[in-house]
C-alpha cells in the first residue's frame, strides 16, 4: 500500500512536534530545509522520538565527499530517506549511497522539481528537454550510481518504471488532494491517483499541516490511498 509522508514545512519544533501528534495515524513525516535550518538535527530526534518515521529532504547537491559526509550524518540521526539532487551526477550520487551502507536509511534522487514546467525548465534552467525527458535520462542515471529510489511528479511515476523497473522506490510530491488548493505545485494528482499510478510514498504538507483539523486530513487521505 502507497504510504503519506506529511511534510512539516514548519518554522519551530515545537510546531512540528504538535502537528505530528495532531496527524493521527501519519507514521512518516518530512523534514525539509525550512524546518531543518531553523531547528537543525535536534527536530529529527524530537519526530523519531514520538517514534515515527523521517524523510529528511535536504536534496543535497556538492562534490562527491561533502554530499557522502552528510548523507552519514542523516543515516546516524536516523532518517530513513533522504535526497539528493539527480543533476549533482553519478559520483554524488554514489558517495551517498555508499555513506548509508549497513543503515536503514534509503538515497533518493531528486529528479526535476515539481513547480517546474517544461517551459521554465527550457528558458530558466537551459535544458533543452522536456520534464518528462529529463526526469527519465535522470532517473535511469541515478538508479545506475546507486539511489534507492527517486523523487519526482505523479505525472512521471510510469515513465520512471518503465525506465528503471519495479524496484526502486519512488516518492510522490505535487500531491493535492481533491478538495485542497493547488498553491505553487505545477504538475499535481491527487493521492488516489498516485497510488493507482504505482507511487510507493506520496508527499502532502499544506492541505494537512494547514487544516482545522489536521487528523481528519490524514483520515481522508488514508481512505483515499486503501481504496
């Protein structure tokens, strides 16, 4: 079953402490660089010690050793996923992978994000492909390095397992439920969608950590993916 990663894009451990215990049955919860760089390490021991499970999404990208250090240091925090950007190469994306041997924490790469569009991707970035096109040529090469798995839009999920098979674990952004706003995600689907379309974990921060009621949110969701 297709598993929800809340994202705590939250400016204190004390807000996201509060929403983890308000997300009723959530067992992942995402800290990315907002939180992360207001609370530092301390925000991972404080989500895992309500015992749950961390997707640390730091998306690293540097030369080969600094990215393969601190892949070491989020696998002895205890986060279980952690990214890294696909666009750092095979060499980065390899140190991580060989940092988090004999752990229990997985690499994924990041592969194009998800409010970029074909055309900002063309004209801002410089790449003379589509999304689609450069989520695949990145998917394939990081698979090859060594990630675990991959980050990248719901649109993608089929096009990334045909390209690298059925293995690799595949994590969801962009993801809204029907009844939530778009904000600033470009390419987006909602959980049930994403499920169907063979996601392994889907991602969900505003339409649940902004919610009256947080828990009812998860519950939806949950209903929305067992069905």
């Amino acid at each position: 079953m297709t598993q929800l990663i809340t994202a705590l894009d939250l400016d204190s451990k004390e807000a996201a402490i509060e929403t983890v215990e308000r997300c009723g049955g959530c067992e992942w919860f995402k800290v990315g660089l907002q939180l992360f760089s207001r609370c530092g390490p301390k925000v991972v021991d404080a989500v895992r010690g309500q015992n749950k499970h961390v997707f640390l999404d730091l998306k690293l990208h540097d030369i080969p050793n600094t990215v393969g250090k601190a892949a070491h240091a989020g696998a002895e925090l205890g986060a279980e996923l952690m990214t890294v950007h696909a666009s750092g190469g095979r060499a980065m994306i390899a140190a991580a992978r060989e940092a988090v041997e004999g752990t229990d924490t997985k690499i994924l790469a990041v592969t194009v994000l998800t409010s970029i569009s074909d055309d900002v991707l063309r004209t801002e970035v410089g790449l003379p492909e589509t999304t689609a096109e450069a989520v695949v040529r990145y998917a394939r090469q990081s698979v090859e390095a060594g990630a675990h798995g991959l980050v990248a839009s719901p649109q993608e999920i089929r096009l990334i397992r045909d390209a690298v098979g059925p293995e690799p674990l595949i994590v969801t952004p962009g993801i809204r439920p029907e009844w939530a706003a778009r904000n600033d995600q470009a390419r987006v689907m909602t959980p049930r969608e994403a499920a169907e379309h063979g996601a392994n974990f889907v991602v969900v921060g505003r339409p649940i950590t902004q919610n009256e009621n947080p828990t009812e949110a998860v519950r939806l969701i949950h209903e929305e993916l067992s069905i």
